[in-house]
C-alpha cells in the first residue's frame, strides 16, 4: 500500500472496500457509465456494509468515524477502478453540513437514509453566472406563511436524476442587501413542483452526470431551513473541506489504479523478447508518478487528521486536492502511454477515465482557486479578487 501504514481499523476497512469492488469488477463500473446506467447495487451493498456513513455520527445511523476513514473508502473505491463522485457530495459533503447544522428532525429524517444508502442527496451551489463566487447566487429565498420560495437555476449539479433531495444554497432575499448577499440552505425535495433538471453533454465518462437545476417558484415548508437563515455561507464552507480531502482520495485512488495496470502491462507486455518495463523510458516515469501519487495519499491522510482533530485544515486540504488532482492526472497519462494503443482500447479501462480525472482538475475548486488561496492564506500575498 506504498507510504500510507493504515491503522487496523483502516485496512479491516480498506479490505472491506475492495472486497465489495472486486465483486463488481472495473468493466461493471465502466458498462453503468458508457451506457448511463446506474450503480444501485454497488450502492446498496456498500451501504449495507456502514461505507457510506462511517463518517457520521452513530445516533443517526453512521459510524462515528472521520474523514480519515471516509478517505480510506474514497480512494479505494477509486483505486479498483470506481471513482464515485456520488460519495463525495451525498454522504460527505451533506452528510457533514446536516450533521453539523441541521435541526433535530432533519438529521433523523436524512442521516440514517443517506448514511445506509437508501436516498441520496445533491448539492446545489454552483450557477451558471457565479462561478467560484459564492456570493453572486441569484437563485433566491423568499420568505412565504408558510415556509419560502425558490426560484433560480444551478449548474453542473451531479447526479441530481439519483438524489432524493438537493442541499440548495440560496440568496435569503430578508437577510441581503445591495451590498452584501446573505445565503441560506434548504433540502428540497426532487420531486417539488417547480423543479426540473436537464442534463448537461459532457464527455465524462461516469454513472454521475451533470445537470442544469430550474427552480421556478418552489415552495418548501418551514422544516426545509438547514441551520439558521442568512448563515449559509458559514454552513457551506464545513462542507468543502470534507470535498477537498475527498477529491484528494479519489484522485490518489485513480492514480493507484492507473499505475497499478500500467506496472502490470509493463511486466508482461515484451518487444524483442524482453518486457518493456524493463526499460528507463518505460520504468522511470511511473517511479516517478507513483512517488506524486504516494506524496498526495500523504498530504490527504494529513489533512483529514486535521480536519478530524478539530485543527484548521483549509489549507491542508487545498493542498490535498491540488496535488491529488495533478498527481492523478499524470499518472493516468503515463499509464495510457505505456499501453502504446491499447491505453485508448475500452478493454483495458483507462481511456475512460481520463475526462473524470480531468474534471478534478477543474471541480469543486479550480486549481487556479487553489493557489490564489495559497498564495493569500499560506504566504500573505494581496488578495486578487
């Protein structure tokens, strides 16, 4: 398992992962995502197993773990071929926002669904004219006798045709100014009147597509309110750390599965009576991507220790998800060269890949992002924006 030395409990976890992947296969990963099927019974069974809500509290129905054993599950769901953008917005990011910030009733009606795998949930942040800026939502709140009502669109939201529900982040129309945007969370219901969704063509290659969200004066009950009104951004913001160390996972997992079958391609496949992986154009540079992706398994299992150890983690996880993301990327590329032309043959399952790792470069946060954040936070440099 290279640098990462897991805890008793990580690889009983770890072994638990791979013992459910393995029963599917990479190909079964593949057929659902080539062909828009879905995963419900790889769903279902890692349910069942408590992988989906380990890092949930136990009296909702989790495990009472951490990010640290959420990433063990990430990443090696990823490392047999299944990288899931599902579990990162599901049970991470709203798992970790309801279970910090949503009242009594609202966690026991979703915890225990979403951490066994029986209803999902979306997130529903980004628009099409905000982009990283969080604070430019037009999709707004109002407030109503009864409850309130939405009204807006969401971009790019995943696998919204799975979730029973979306976490929106809205514009609270009583709480903002001119000046100054205030947010507020709502769960709201898929199937509400007045939401519909439509998909977005991309060249992604996953059982999680990308949707366009309409919400044309939505009404949700008094009970939909995540936390307290005007306070959304403060609520978001304890869900994307949990995305960043996430993504960090699911990168690392796809590098570890990329260099994995490369190194295997690389030992059996021989030209002139001698295995190519024999030779330093061949060997050096996936020594060289197995130390990026070793180095990122790193950073992440640090930035979940912190995250876990109540310690500031943003930076951490920044760096997590930027190297990850970078280091995967490389590590997919090289091995798809090593293959010569089989690297883009559907049998060997790399090709594919290559548009979701990609993305990861770009989503949730770009990398340019990443280091303004750095640049701003970690070293003190003015703020461009």
């Amino acid at each position: 398992m290279g640098l990462i030395n897991d805890s008793p409990e990580h690889k009983a976890i770890r072994e638990s992962v791979a013992g459910i992947a393995k029963r599917y296969g990479p190909e079964y990963f593949l057929e659902r995502a080539r062909s828009g099927g879905g995963i419900e019974e790889l769903w279902s069974d890692l349910g069942a197993a408590g992988l989906l809500g380990l890092h949930l509290p136990e009296n909702y129905g989790g495990g009472g773990g951490g990010m640290a054993e959420a990433a063990v599950v990430v990443e090696e769901l990823a490392a047999q071929g299944m990288p899931l953008l599902i579990w990162v917005i599901s049970p991470a990011i709203c798992g970790s926002i309801l279970a910090r910030h949503a009242s009594e009733e609202m966690k026991r009606r979703w915890l225990p669904p979403i951490a066994d795998g029986t209803e999902k949930m979306a997130f529903g942040l980004t628009e099409p004219d905000a982009g990283s800026n969080s604070h430019n939502l037009k999709t707004t709140a109002r407030r109503t006798d009864t409850g309130w009502r939405i009204s807006g669109s969401k971009y790019y939201i995943s696998a919204v045709d799975q979730a029973d529900a979306i976490l929106l982040v809205a514009r609270d129309a009583d709480h903002s100014t001119a000046e100054r945007s205030r947010l507020s969370l709502f769960a709201v219901p898929t199937a509400s009147v007045g939401l519909t969704f439509a998909p977005i063509a991309t060249s992604i290659v996953s059982p999680d597509k990308q949707f366009t969200v309409y919400l044309d004066d939505v009404a949700v009950g008094e009970d939909a309110l995540i936390g307290a009104a005007g306070n959304g951004l403060r609520q978001v913001f304890d869900g994307l750390n949990p995305e960043r160390i996430l993504v960090g996972a699911l990168s690392s997992g796809i590098g570890r599965y990329a260099i994995g079958k490369a190194a295997d391609y690389a030992r059996q496949r021989s030209v002139w009576s001698t295995p190519i992986g024999a030779h330093q154009g061949i060997a050096h540079p996936l020594a060289d991507c197995h130390v990026g992706i070793e180095l990122a398994r790193m950073a992440t299992a640090r930035s979940a220790q912190l995250f876990d150890a109540g310690e500031p983690a943003g930076e951490a996880a920044n760096i997590a998800k930027y190297a990850a993301s970078e280091a995967a990327l490389k590590a997919l590329d090289q091995a798809i060269q090593t293959h010569g032309g089989n690297g883009l043959a559907h049998e060997y399952g790399l090709a594919e890949l290559w548009f979701v790792t990609r993305l990861m470069r770009t989503a949730p946060v770009s990398r340019e992002m990443v280091l303004n954040f750095i640049a701003q936070t970690s070293l003190g440099l003015p703020r461009s924006y």
